[in-house]
C-alpha cells in the first residue's frame, strides 16, 4: 500500500487515549511499547481524510461483525 502512494495509519497509545501515526514503512519508525511496536512518527490529526480502514478479525458473527 505505501509503494502505491497510499497513507497507512498505525495506532499508538497515549496515556489511555489512541491516536494514529502516518506510518512510512520503516522499521526504525517503530519503538516497543509493552508486546506492541508503534509509530514514533508526528500524530495524524486529519481524520476526516480517512477514506478506508482495515480491521483485523479473527471471527464475526452472522451479521458480519467483529468478535473480540
């Protein structure tokens, strides 16, 4: 997706907030945080701007929504 042009958007923890990062594809732009790595990247402030978003799902149910 980031070879395409496209911006990808990675979740980081802020105290108990989240927020998104633009995220370049590069693995020094990441930092352990817990069992994670997040961005270390400027905060994404644009939300509107987000015209797709990929959810990872290990199960849905019937109706086609995400379980866990």
């Amino acid at each position: 997706m980031i070879a395409a042009g496209k911006t990808v958007l990675l979740p980081r923890t802020n105290d108990r907030e989240i927020e998104w990062a633009d995220w370049d594809g590069k693995a020094d732009a990441l930092t352990a945080k817990k069992k994670f790595l997040e961005p270390t990247t400027p905060t994404f402030t644009d939300i509107n701007a987000i015209q797709v978003v990929i959810t990872p799902a290990l199960r849905i149910d019937r109706e086609g929504y995400r379980l866990g």
